[in-house]
C-alpha cells in the first residue's frame, strides 16, 4: 500500500491557457493534510478553472502537479478516487430524502452496507442533521442543503476536499456554523481542504495557509500573518462626524499619513482610516481633526486585516515576493 505523504498539493509552474488568455499561469504552491488552504482571488482570477486542473479534469497547457502523492498527468482516476468535490452544484436530489441521497452515494462509491450506514449516521450527527434525515432535501433552506452537500462531500473518507465558495448564498449565522463545522472535520479526520471563498473574515478565521491569486497569477502565498506582515502598516480608524474630503487631504498632507480614506459604518457615524507611515505620535492627527471641526467618538489603533491584504494586492500596487 502506498505511504501516505505529508503534502496533498504539489504544483510546479502549472498553467492553463485557453486561446490568448492564461486562466492559471505559472501556479506553484502546496498543502498539507489535515489543513485548510483558502485560496483567494476575485471573480475571473483561475480558482475554479485551477480546482478543475488539479482534479484532472482540465488537462494543463504546461507544468505538473502531484496531489495526494499521485501524478496529475498519469493517475488522475487516482485522484478522484481518493477527494471530494463541492463545487458550484450541491449534486443533490432534491425528492428523495437526505439518508436516500447519501446512501445513493455511497453505493456509487462502491461502500459496503455495513459502512455506509455507520458512515452516514457519524456525518450526520456530527453536522446536526440526524434528526432531519427522513425529510425531503428539497423542503429545506440553502444552508441545511448545503451542509448536506458537504456530508456527501466527505462520505467516502476522502483525503482531500475541494470546496469551491460553500457559503456563497448562505447567510451569516448559516456560513459561521458551516465553517465551524468543516474545520473540525479537518481536525477530526485529518482531511486537507483546499477552499476558495469571497468571505476574507471567514478565510482569515479558518484558513491555515491562504494564497492570492488575481488574473491567473499567484500574488502571495503564506499563513495569514505571514501576509499581513509583508504589507502591514500601523493605521488609525477614527468613529465620529464631521469628516470632509478637505480634512482627509489635509490629512494625506502630513509626512506621518501614508493615506487616508473614509469607510462609512452602520448607523449615522463615519470612520476614517488613517494609514501611517511607521510608529508615530497620533496626537497631533488627533488635533488636526478636532481643530477642523470633526465630532471624534472613537479612535482606536490597528492593523491590517486579510481583507486589507488582499485589496492591496488585487488593485495591483507592488508587492513583496510570496511568503514561504
């Protein structure tokens, strides 16, 4: 029997060219077992069309990848074999009942009877869903479908998840419980999933490692603070009233302000981000503020989020090369 490797995903400079356009250009990145890798990019940036690849279902223009230790141009059926795919589809059907739906599953999967039952009552137990597995999977919401469509995901023992945008559609509430619910899976049954969402808080949150990809080209690529510290600037967000374009250039006039801009918040407050050029006194900021008339209610130091991270990176400003 072949020995289990560390890595799930070895890719070197893999792409994908269709016509003119390179959807995944140059990718060389990889990921561990029992981890979640989030791989993030904007709409159009190659994170499907790369999931497609490394599932040997797009055969790359050049490069090579090994996931699971199996070679990607060789032993593709390998791979399928032993991962689970939740793209964009649940692959559910919606009349029969969620048990039914894993159970067709299982036996596509070749599961013994014995198994697939224990299978299923382990998933759905540890999903919440034991009590509601005789209901008709097209009576319920988005999000219990959708933790359905990660039950059948995981069925078969995979070593490797791909799950392409799980919580697009779902609610906040819904989205949370369903992260919460794959990362301890991973840590459970020792699972990699490699993951693409929109939802940076959420990839923050849960991913080990994340990279960023944007036009097909891999950005940056290392574990969340790895990435922060790379761009990571101090900044001041102030809450109040008050704030004018005329005071945020101002404001950009100082040598300690690396930039400035407004981010309007739920209610009838503004904020105002205040990136700094270093560790500096924020006093007379503070006064120059109040001086022109600005209603300061909050101000607090911070630092970049992911999210910062990624807009920095997409928007094409200059970046430092990827973390290791």
């Amino acid at each position: 029997m072949r020995e289990p490797t560390r890595i799930a995903i070895h890719t070197q400079n893999l792409t994908r060219s269709f016509g003119d356009v390179r959807a995944v250009d140059d990718l060389c990145l990889e990921t561990e077992r029992g981890k979640v890798f989030g791989f993030l990019g904007p709409n159009g940036a190659g994170k499907t069309t790369t999931i497609r690849l490394l599932l040997g279902l797009l055969a790359p223009s050049s490069g090579s990848a090994q996931v699971l230790g199996y070679d990607l141009a060789t032993q593709a059926d390998e791979i399928r074999r032993r991962t689970g795919v939740l793209l964009e589809h649940t692959g559910l059907y919606e009349r029969l009942s969620a048990q039914d739906n894993l159970d067709l599953y299982g036996r596509i999967w070749h599961m013994p009877t014995a198994d697939r039952a224990a299978r299923i009552r382990e998933l759905f137990t540890h999903l919440d869903l034991w009590d509601r597995r005789g209901e008709q999977v097209g009576k319920w919401s988005r999000g219990m479908k959708q933790k359905l469509a990660v039950a059948r995901t995981l069925l078969h023992h995979p070593a490797l998840i791909f799950l392409d945008e799980p919580t697009a559609g779902l609610d906040p509430i819904a989205a949370v419980a369903l992260l919460q619910d794959l990362a301890g899976l991973a840590r459970q049954e020792g699972v990699a999933i490699f993951l693409t969402t929109h939802n940076l808080a959420e990839a923050e949150e849960l991913c080990h490692r994340v990279g960023v990809i944007n036009q097909g080209r891999l950005l940056a690529l290392g574990t969340p603070d790895q990435l922060r510290a790379q761009r990571d600037q101090p900044r001041l967000t102030v809450i109040g009233r008050g704030f004018t374009q005329a005071v945020v250039d101002l404001l950009c006039e100082r040598a300690e302000v690396a930039a400035a801009r407004l981010s309007r918040e739920p209610g009838p407050a503004q904020s105002l981000i205040v990136e700094l050029t270093g560790k500096v006194d924020t006093a007379p900021i503070v006064s120059l503020l109040v001086e022109s008339g600005v209603e300061v209610e909050e101000i607090r130091k911070d630092r970049a989020s992911l999210a910062d991270v990624f807009m920095q990176l997409v928007s094409g400003e200059p970046s430092d090369a990827p973390a290791p």
